[in-house]
C-alpha cells in the first residue's frame, strides 16, 4: 500500500509540474507575440520619422524654411586683393534700384 501512495503521489507531482510548465510555457508565448507585434510598431515608426526626416532635409525644405525666417540668397563674393587695395568681383545690388 505505501508504495502504490508513493507512485500516485509521484504521478500526481509530475501532472501538476507538466500542468505548471505548460502554464509558463503559454504565458511565455504570448509575451513573445507581444513583443513582436511592439517590435513591428516600432519599426513603423521609426520608417516614418526616417521619412520625415529625408524630407525635412531635402533642399527645397530647407530653403522654405530659410525664406519663412526671413533669409534671402547671398550675393556674389567680393574680394579684396591686399597689395593693391583693389576689391574685385560684382557690384552688390541694392533693393529697389
């Protein structure tokens, strides 16, 4: 009699740990879909601001920008020749004339 308690307590044992383990095992499983599911958002996310990116620094944007903060296209250079004092290259224009 003891030793028939002794297996169906080892059974018993063994089907609440394979009970367990399976429980642990299916918890695990969707904590990894989670994850996969939160990693695919983020890659969406990150495709999208790389997209808003290129396009913040495409120059046609920023030249927009430039012009919405009051900036306007420089002028031709001017240089000044220091032996001879004599500042060559074109004319600045003035506004208006």
């Amino acid at each position: 009699m003891p030793f028939v308690l002794l297996v169906l307590g080892l059974l018993g044992g063994a089907l609440v740990t394979l009970l367990m383990l399976h429980a642990v095992l299916a918890e695990d499983t969707f904590e990894i879909a989670t994850l996969q599911r939160e990693n695919r958002e983020l890659g969406q996310q990150e495709q999208a601001l790389r997209e808003k990116v290129m396009e913040a620094e495409s120059p046609e944007a920023i030249a927009e920008a430039a012009e919405e903060l009051g900036m306007r296209p420089g002028e031709e250079p001017r240089f000044l020749d220091l032996e001879t004092g004599e500042v060559t290259g074109a004319e600045p224009t003035r506004k208006g004339e």
